[in-house]
C-alpha cells in the first residue's frame, strides 16, 4: 500500500478548477488518483461556506488554511523548549523523582508523553540528554501506544544509513571499519562483537543484557583501548544501539545502520558471529564467564589463518600490519 501524501498547491489548483465546474468528490477523487475521504476532506476542511449553504473552495485560501495549521502543530509541538519554567519542570521531575513521561502527562494536561519523548529527542545538550536518559526506566524496552508497537529507539537521534557510507568502507579498501552486533547466549546474557570489515580482527564483550547503555560504555572502554584504529562503525538495526548519537559525541567516530533484516550487508559481522557461536552455544549457561574467557575466544579467532586474506590472520592484518605478500608457507615439521 502506497504512503500517503499531502495534498500539493498545484493539486489544489485542479480541486479548485474542477469544484467551481461542479464535479463531485468521487470524479475529483478519480482525476487526481486519490481516495475519496482525501478529497471530500480537504475541501470541507479548507473551503469556505457561503450565505447560500455552498461550500466555496479557493486553491490559495485553502493552501494557506494548511500552512496556518502546519504551522500551529508545530509550535504545539514545541511547547516544552518555548516554555523554561515547564522545561525546568519536567526536566525535574524525570531526573530528581524518576517520574516517567506517561507519568508526568498523566498528573500535567499541558503536554502529551508522545510530546514528552519528542522533546528528548531533539535535545542539543548532550550531557542532559545523557541524564534524562538515564533516568527513563523504559530505556531499550517497548511500549504500546494507541495499539502499534514503538520503541524508545524513536527518541534518539536519526540514523545515518548505510547508503551514505563512503565508498572506501564498502570497497573494503582500509583498516579501522568496524561491523557491529550483539549475540543473544542465554536469557538476557551477549556477546557484543565489532568485527574490521577488512582484516576480520574481532573485539569481543560479554555483557550481561541489551540495554542501550550498556552498550554505549562497553564502546566507550574499546574506544579507550584502541581508539586511533577505529574509523566508523556499521551497526545492526536493533534498539541495543540506540545512544548511537552519544556514541558518536564521545569518540567522533562515524556511525552507520545496516537496513532491518539485511544482515548480509554486515557479512564479516554475520561470518564473525558464527565463529563465536562455536565456543559458546546459544541456550547454554554463560553467568560465570570470566573476562579471561572471553580473551581467550577473541584471541582464537583472531589467530585463525583466513582464506580470503591468504591465509594471514586478522591479527597479522590488523595489529601487525601484514599484506598478503608478506606471507610466507610454514614447514609442519
């Protein structure tokens, strides 16, 4: 089913046009391919009754009813940040009394919790933001509005998707390109792995649950530790990286989003993720993993030769700087 469209100035034109001769909502409706309620709707709503009961409908008129109202939303949109002291309010009652924003619209009839969230995610105060975040217990999870499924995933900021990657990223052409994911072992226990396009070198976490947070500061101590070799990151399309934006503030490092179900557009991450698997299956008791553990995963993987990369390892790829034609065939004996 096609998106619906707003209706244009140069439709109005035609609605204008044809209304005067007297066409009826159903011929207007089939002139211009829209549905009937579209047409019966724009002109009840825009048009203007006369002293004859007659609906009178102007293209110009009706355009600026729509940009009135437009408009209008809005500046009811922005309540919050065209109010300080409502602003400050809010603000209060998420950081200081952990009320949520279904909480606070339902006490206060000034705002919904929907123009609540919106307001969070526009935020340009970075550090705010982080607090108020912190404060919202929903976080990562879901939650039901008038009976379709969201997410909080709606209140962070927009994501760059994998179309505007430069071209050097998909041609593979360098080191530093990361894939990311996370792989579910057992209730809420993963794996968080960033795997180099190029070279295959993975860095792997055991985390004990999804939450966006989680995430942001297990990126934030691989930043720390190996910041300089990291250039952008390719993400899975899962709410787990959702502070994608705070990610991005911190370490300046580029990040892009994998469309959802496209995992074959993360491939070295997929590929990477199936190693992993081998050494910890899925449905298995994980609790007691040591950080020694997860080491010895990641220096397994990253010390097994690999075909496409002339049966270097990622290690030598990655940490060593090695080419193909630095490779030299070892005797077994």
């Amino acid at each position: 089913m096609a998106n619906y469209t707003q209706i244009s100035s140069d439709e109005r034109v035609i609605i204008a046009d044809l209304w005067r001769r007297n066409k009826s909502y159903y011929y207007i409706a089939k002139w211009l391919s829209r549905k009937y309620d579209t047409i019966r709707d724009e002109i009840e709503r825009n048009g203007e009754v006369n002293r004859f009961g007659k609906i009178v409908y102007s293209s110009r008129k009706a355009h600026k009813k729509y940009l009135e109202r437009r408009q209008e939303a809005k500046a009811k949109e922005r309540i919050i940040e065209n109010d300080f002291k409502a602003e400050k309010k809010i603000t209060r009652l998420i950081t200081e009394e952990q009320l949520s924003p279904e909480q606070i619209a339902g006490r206060y009839d000034t705002v919904s919790h929907q123009t609540i969230y919106n307001w969070i995610y526009r935020m340009e105060d970075i550090e705010l933001k982080k607090q108020i975040v912190s404060n919202l217990r929903r976080k990562g999870k879901t939650y039901r509005k008038t009976s379709k499924l969201h997410t909080f995933q709606s209140i962070t900021a927009p994501k760059t998707m994998i179309d505007a990657r430069p071209k050097e990223i998909d041609a593979r052409e360098r080191l530093g390109d990361l894939e990311g994911d996370t792989v579910l072992l057992n209730g809420l226990e993963r794996l968080y792995t960033l795997v180099d396009r190029r070279s295959g070198y993975l860095f792997l976490r055991h985390i004990l649950n999804g939450h966006a947070e989680t995430i942001y500061q297990e990126t934030l101590k691989i930043y720390r530790e190996h910041g300089d070799k990291i250039l952008s990151i390719t993400y899975d399309n899962g709410v787990e990286f959702s502070y994608h934006d705070l990610i991005t503030v911190d370490t300046g490092i580029p990040i892009y989003f994998a469309y959802p179900y496209h995992s074959w557009e993360r491939g070295t991450n997929e590929n990477t993720n199936g190693l992993a698997r081998q050494y910890l299956p899925k449905g298995e008791v994980h609790g007691k993993l040591t950080k020694s553990d997860i080491q010895t995963i990641e220096d397994k993987l990253n010390h097994r030769p690999r075909k496409r990369l002339g049966y270097l390892t990622p290690y030598e790829v990655f940490v060593e700087k090695m080419d193909v034609k630095d490779f030299r065939v070892q005797s077994l004996i």
